[in-house]
C-alpha cells in the first residue's frame, strides 16, 4: 500500500510537494489546474526538481471540470488537447498513471450521447498516453457517472482503461459504495479518501462525517486490492490531513 496527498491548486505545487515529501508520503497526486497549478504556469523544472528532492513518486489528475462530452467539437477538442499536453509533463515528472473525469454534459443532451462522447474523448486520451507508457483511469463523479452502467459504458468502450475509484464521491447523495467497488473490482488502480456528510463531496477528514471506514477498508481489502491511495482530506490545518492517514493506517492493519 501506497499513501499520497494532493497538492492544493490555489497553493504554490513546489510548496505543496514539499510539505508533501517531509510528513512521509509516498507519492504526490499531481493536479494540473488553475489557478496556480495549471501546466501554463507552473515553473516546471522547479516543479520537477522538487519531487526528485523529495523522492516521490507520481499519479497524475487532471482537472475535473474539462468538457470531454461537450456536443460542440472544438470545446471537446480544447479539453482533449488540454490533456494531452499535460502527459509529456507527468511523463517527466515519472508518472505512469493518469485521471481524467467524466464530464456530466451540459444542457438538453441525452445520456446516451454524453455517454458516447466521454468514451470518444477517453479514447483519444488513452491512445496519446500509451504512446507515453502512461495509463489512463477514469475516476466516478457525483452525477450520472456515480452510476454503475454510465460508468460501465465508458469503461468498456476504452480499452486498456482503469478504475479511479473516489470513495468519497460514491457516498454523495445515497450510499453506492458496495455497488461501485463489486463492479469494477477488476478494473480498480486507484483510490482517493474522503470523508462527507451524504449530501456533497465535503472532503471531510475520515470519521468526521457519515462513512463507515471501518466497512470500507474491510471491502477494499476483500478485493485484494493493495496499491496507491490518495487522502483527499482539504483543510487549512493540516493535522486533519496527517491524523486522517492515521485512522486509515490503523483501520488498514485492523481489517
């Protein structure tokens, strides 16, 4: 098992990878977003040389608001193109995996169309990143793409293609933890961690909100799953982020 953290897009992401490397984690989730973490204006050497400093290693995520379904080719071709320029980068950086998020659709659009345009930008995406030796999991978000068979859909029509599993997103509205997990079990490659109170995706710290960890470590270990975990705990005081890898520790040593 692997414990990373991501850095904070409206901080500076050579401070963020610092205090990252000197609390003992084991990889840097590196978003590429605005407004001070986009691949426009980050200093990229510094960038680079302060996860060498660190000695970190790396998981990509992109933006999570990029119009992948948009029925407007050049704004899907925008998005696209946004992505692609940002894998030479995780590429250097040492990345070998890769989130991108589904994008919900906007306006009169049927389902069945946001659906099949996520899976033609994915495809693209995923194409260009291979070329890179990198790979690329799709993460669910609240919305339809917290639903097994939109999900299911994509996935399928991507091949090669992992599961980024949000836990946190998977309990946003109504409890579709269980469900998720049994359906993409194999597909599984990544995890973030965050607690919330059912109504949003909070980023709570673990056992401040309304998720039973306890019933979800148990569920993650049954699939032997034992790779990267991201804690995404957001809070200006950062002992949350610290004690939450913690309860997470414990709970994993206990199940």
């Amino acid at each position: 098992m692997q414990i990373g953290l991501m850095n904070n897009p409206r901080t500076d992401p050579v401070a963020e990878i610092e205090f990252i490397a000197s609390n003992g984690f084991d990889f840097v989730d590196l978003t590429l977003e605005y407004p001070t973490a986009h691949i426009d204006v980050i200093h990229k050497q510094d960038v680079l040389k302060a996860i060498k400093a660190g000695g970190l290693s790396v998981v990509g995520h992109t933006a999570y608001y990029l119009p992948f379904a948009s029925p407007i080719g050049a704004l899907r071709d925008a998005a696209v193109g946004d992505v692609i320029r940002t894998l030479d980068f995780f590429r250097e950086a040492g990345a070998e995996m890769v989130t991108v998020h589904p994008d919900p659709g906007k306006g009169a659009m049927e389902s069945r169309s946001t659906i099949s345009l996520n899976a033609l930008s994915f495809k693209i995406i995923s194409d260009e990143a291979v070329k890179r030796g990198i790979a690329i999991v799709v993460e669910n978000v609240p919305g339809i793409f917290s639903s097994v068979e939109p999900l299911k859909s994509v996935l399928n029509s991507v091949p090669g293609v992992g599961f980024h599993f949000d836990v946190g997103h998977a309990f946003v509205g109504r409890n579709r933890f269980n469900q998720i997990l049994s359906a993409f079990k194999d597909k599984l490659a990544h995890v973030h961690l965050s607690d919330n109170r059912m109504r949003a995706d909070d980023h709570l710290p673990l056992g401040t909100g309304r998720i039973d960890w306890g019933e979800v470590v148990k569920a993650i270990k049954k699939t032997g799953y034992d790779g990267t975990f991201t804690m995404e705990v957001f809070s200006n005081d950062r002992r949350y982020v610290l004690t939450s890898v913690e309860k997470f520790k414990e709970l994993w040593q206990a199940g």
